[in-house]
C-alpha cells in the first residue's frame, strides 16, 4: 500500500510543520532546520514491503537531526539505505563525516545521533530496515553506518536498479508480491556490500577476520540445517575448530551463542510477518530447532517473552 504526502496542497506558513510530521511518521522522530525564507517544496511516497519499507523523498534543501532525545522512547533500531537520484548528500554520525552523491548509497543508523542535510533540492530513495530483520543477512550491520557503496557497476548498481524499477510497479503488487520484493532487496543489499573489505575489521588480524567473515556467512545461510555444530563449520570453511573458537572469541562471542543468536533472528523475523501463518513448531524446525520447548526458552531469554506474546504483539501493532 502506498501513502503519498506533497506540500502542493499545504498553505505555505503551514509547510514546515507539515513536512516534519510526516517525515517523523515515515522515518523515525527527527528535527527539521528549513533554509531561511523557504517555502519549502516537498512530495514524499512510501510503500510498505513486509517488515521493510521504501519511499522516494524529493524536497527543497534541508537539514534533518536525530538527538539524543528522540532516542530515550525507541525501542527498536532501524538502518536507513539512502540512494540520491538528484544532489548531493551529507552525513555526520558517531564522529563521521561523509557526503554521498548520485551513483553511491549510504548507511545510517537510527540508534545514534545524526546529521543529514542536503543544501540544494534533492531527490532520494530510501529504504528501512529494522535491525532485526537486516542481522538475519548481514551480521553486525553497524559496521555499514556512515560507509557509502559504489552504485556503479556490478551488484551495488543492480541493487539500486532494483530498487527503482521495482518502485514502478509496487502499486501494481499484493502484499505478498510486496513483501517477497523487499526479500529480494536485502538479499542484493546484502550482496552488495558483504564483500567490502571494510566490513572485515574485526579485533584481530585481516586474515583472521576474513575467516570470520567466511564463517559467519556459513553459518547464516545454514541456520536450516540442524546437524549445524562448530565442527561442521571448522570443517566446511577449511579451518580447525580450535582456530575457529579463537576468532569468535576474540569478537566476543562463542561460536554456539552465534548460531543460537543468528537462529533466534530469523525466527523473529517470521514471527513479524503477518503473512507467515506457520505454526511455532514449523518456525522453530526450519531455522533449526528440533526441539520446540528449546526454541521457547531461547526465544524469551532473549527477547524477554515467549514467541506466542512476540507473535500476537507484532500483529497488534500490523498497521
């Protein structure tokens, strides 16, 4: 379903507050800074794809701030994908200073402060992406904040292809055909920048966090497989289980609480899905649980209620 906003049909003393209102409700809160004696020319439309969602947002030049008090409420982080079609961008988080213009795509994260401003008119595409959701593709998808990718050529450039031409027939799609776009988005996002050699920085070595890297997505795209264990894992990508325990543990975390965290993940994306009419059981078994009981305790422990409560709020607040 798309919604659509244009300040066209807003007297013009009104435009300001307009615009920060439904920039605020598409997004996340935010304040505005508008260009002194502006009018303020804006047209925003969003599309809902499942648990993710994309607008284009075309305005007049503008300054856009998170603070630390839009952050005490939150509960929930987002990434935003942001592509300009039309002028350049800048952004400035957790002491990072980056301008991004036709051609790239940037990363921006909602659970810190920000900047994000655009002097002259811009045109954008934009995507949100619940944390939760993006961790089940990409892991520690804080590492992306304040990094632009090339749109250029190869998978970034489908990618953002992708986006655009899919954004022409959304209107045209159910729910369904809807939500299955957005998987196939962030499966190119993903793609995209998950071979970044910026993304391999970890605490220890290049070549250990490359296997780390390799590792991880093993694991990610094995989370089905219930004989999924350290060892398979060792063995798959070549590697000791003693040196794989040492490279998790230098990230912090054991190789077990990895997969259970990865699994849990993507059990709560399925219990976000209002389409996802499979029982506990059958969400359990296909990421990996043979043991429903298991995955109820894993699931509370993490999350701080069963995944029965998890599914009955989320189709609560399913606008």
């Amino acid at each position: 379903m798309r919604t659509s906003y244009t300040t066209s049909d807003i007297p013009r003393h009104d435009r300001r507050q307009f615009w920060q209102d439904i920039v605020s409700q598409t997004y996340f809160p935010l304040d505005l800074r508008f260009a002194s004696g502006s009018n303020l020319d804006g047209h925003l439309q969003a599309w809902s794809l499942g648990p993710l969602s994309v607008s284009r947002n075309v305005s007049d030049g503008l300054l856009y701030r998170r603070q630390q008090h839009h952050l005490v409420a939150e509960r929930e982080e987002s990434f935003l994908i942001t592509v300009p079609d039309r002028g350049e961008i800048r952004f400035v988080q957790d002491g990072k200073d980056v301008r991004c213009g036709p051609g790239a795509f940037l990363v921006e994260r909602s659970h810190l402060p920000y900047e994000f401003s655009h002097r002259d008119p811009a045109a954008l595409w934009v995507m949100k992406i619940p944390s939760a959701v993006l961790r089940t593709r990409i892991a520690h998808p804080e590492r992306l904040a304040t990094l632009q990718f090339d749109a250029t050529r190869g998978v970034g450039a489908l990618f953002v292809d992708t986006l655009r031409i899919a954004a022409m027939r959304l209107d045209e799609m159910s729910d369904a055909a809807r939500a299955v776009t957005g998987t196939h988005l962030i499966e190119l996002l993903a793609m995209a920048v998950e071979a970044d050699e910026r993304l391999l920085t970890g605490h220890a070595s290049p070549v250990r966090n490359a296997h780390l890297h390799r590792c991880e997505h093993f694991i990610r795209t094995h989370l089905h497989d219930v004989r999924l264990a350290p060892q398979r894992v060792a063995d798959r990508c070549g590697i000791s289980l003693r040196y794989l325990h040492q490279i998790f543990e230098a990230e912090g975390i054991t190789v077990c609480s990895y997969i259970r965290n990865q699994r849990l993940a993507a059990c709560d994306a399925a219990l976000r899905d209002s389409r996802c009419r499979d029982s506990l059981a059958d969400i359990a078994y296909r990421w990996g649980y043979g043991d429903q009981a298991q995955f109820s305790r894993h699931y509370r422990s993490r999350f701080g209620r069963s995944p029965s409560e998890a599914r009955a709020a989320y189709r609560a607040s399913d606008p």
